[in-house]
C-alpha cells in the first residue's frame, strides 16, 4: 500500500484574517484599489503600507497595455522602473510587439512595417526571437488579419497576458511579491495535486 508524506495530511489552520489577507493581496496585486479600500472598510483592516507602492501607476500602466498603447506604457514604465525594459529584453519586444499589432489592427500597413523594420527587426539578432518575428510580420499579409492563423495574437487574451508580465516585473523591481497570495496558493496546490497523482499511478504500478 502506498505511502505518502504525513505532511500532506497536517491540518492546517486558515483564520479569517488568513482569508482576508489573501484576498488585499489579490485586489492590490491587480490595482483594484477602489474595491480594496471598500473590503477594508467593511472588515475593519489597515492597508500594509507596502501595498500602496505606486498603485496608481502601475493600473495607468496597466491600463494602457490593454487599452492598445503600448507606447505609452513603455514610456510610464521607464519613468516607474528606470533600466526595467532594458533589462528585461522578452517584456520589452512584447510591449513593441504590441504596438506593431495595434497599427496592423487599424490597417496602417505601411506605418506597420515601418515600425517593425526599425523598432522589432534589432530583435531578429537574437535566434529566440525570429520565429515570432516571422508571425508578426506574416500577419501583412492578410486583408483581414483576424482570421489568419496568427489571430490570437490581436486578441485581448494576449495583451492581458503582455500586461500580467509587466505586472509582475515592476512589482519584483520594487521588490515586492511578483505573484498574489492567491496565485502563489494555487500554484501550490497544482503541485501538491500532481505529486498526489503521480504517487497513485506509482501504487497502480507497484500492484
């Protein structure tokens, strides 16, 4: 019969300041202060001071990237987190990436690969980078880019995921936690659930 690791069976006690802190930490993670000063105020607790850095920056940052301007980000970005970007090349040539979207979305082709060939094409020296550059700039070459192969890319699943990224990277350059309390409890939990997994298989096997 197999055996697992006893600590998997520790009870573990959850307060509802537990709870409570796990959900501050996911609303201010996401710059949803307005609703973070309402939980607050209906559950009595103070804001931890660390959780106000540059809140209201990060969501205009935020807001920009899912808005389509990229630009802009860029530019609040490096006025936040000086050097971050240059840093952080694969966060950078996304951001771009973004704008360079942007133009083909709005069919200005020409402003399209004028943009690509001076701002993305440096990117091409770097192997890594190549393929995607390839995807972007197929996407020219269809009237209707959102029905190429290449449509996820204009899609808001992308630029959510561009703007998490930055997220993240300006949260761990100010030497906050990159992820919410909630995020770091899921990704507990998938781990926990898989090496559970892979016990039971390995019990199966050793029948």
């Amino acid at each position: 019969m197999m055996e697992l690791d006893p600590r998997l069976y520790e009870n573990v006690s959850v307060s509802d300041t537990d709870v409570r802190d796990v959900v501050l930490s996911y609303l201010m993670h996401n710059c949803f202060k307005e609703t973070a000063e309402t939980f607050l105020s209906s559950t009595g607790q103070k804001l931890p001071v660390d959780y106000t850095v540059d809140v209201d920056k990060r969501k205009a940052i935020l807001n920009f990237v899912l808005e389509g301007d990229s630009l802009k980000a860029i530019e609040l970005t490096e006025e936040l987190a000086p050097n971050l970007l240059e840093n952080d090349m694969d966060l950078h040539f996304d951001l771009l990436s973004l704008h360079f979207i942007e133009l083909v979305r709005s069919r200005k082709c020409t402003e399209a690969l004028e943009f690509g060939q001076k701002r993305l094409t440096p990117f091409g020296k770097v192997p890594k980078y190549v393929v995607k550059l390839e995807d972007f700039m197929a996407l020219l070459a269809y009237e209707e880019p959102e029905k190429s192969p290449m449509f996820h890319l204009l899609s808001p699943e992308y630029r959510q995921n561009v703007a998490d990224s930055l997220n993240r990277a300006i949260l761990a350059n100010a030497n906050l936690p990159a992820y919410s309390s909630l995020e770091r409890v899921i990704q507990q939990s998938t781990v926990v659930r898989q090496y559970l997994q892979q016990e039971v298989g390995k019990a199966f096997l050793n029948k």
